[in-house]
C-alpha cells in the first residue's frame, strides 16, 4: 500500500512537470486529460503529504523521549498523543 501511495505521488510530480511544459500546453487535448489526472489525485497525494510529515514528527518525538533532556521529553511526551491520534 505505502509503495502504492510513493507511486501515485510520483505520478503526480511527473504530472505537474507535464502541465508547465510548453509542448503540453499548446496541445489541448493532452493538456485537459493530465490537467485532470492531476486534480485527482491531488487529495491523495496531499494527505499522503500530510501522514508523511506526521509521521516524522512521531519519530522525531520518539528520539527525543530517549534523549538526556528532561523538559524536552516531557514536551515530547505530552505532544505524542495529539500526533498518533492526527
């Protein structure tokens, strides 16, 4: 599934080279069928984007929580739950 997603963002990075490209633009048929692969899965690829990032931010507070800071663990700690449950 999460190589399913990478894909599809992939494609959706391929799209908007696509949509700037002067041969693409001029072409109307081409340009109105990726104009509308790119509206799409654009939710998708956003909130994709949006699990990546959050995820990140799960494992960064994972590291600190193991870290010698003690102010900066219980921030960490106090966050973790807000980012899991988003």
């Amino acid at each position: 599934m999460l190589r399913k997603l990478y894909d599809v963002e992939r494609r959706f990075e391929d799209l908007e080279r696509l949509l700037v490209d002067p041969d693409v633009i001029v072409n109307r048929a081409d340009y109105t069928r990726l104009s509308k692969e790119h509206a799409e899965l654009a939710p998708v690829v956003r909130t994709f984007r949006v699990w990546k990032d959050v995820n990140a931010d799960v494992e960064g507070h994972k590291e600190i929580l193991e870290g010698d800071d003690d102010e900066l663990r219980e921030l960490a700690k106090a966050e973790l739950p807000a980012l899991r449950a988003r």
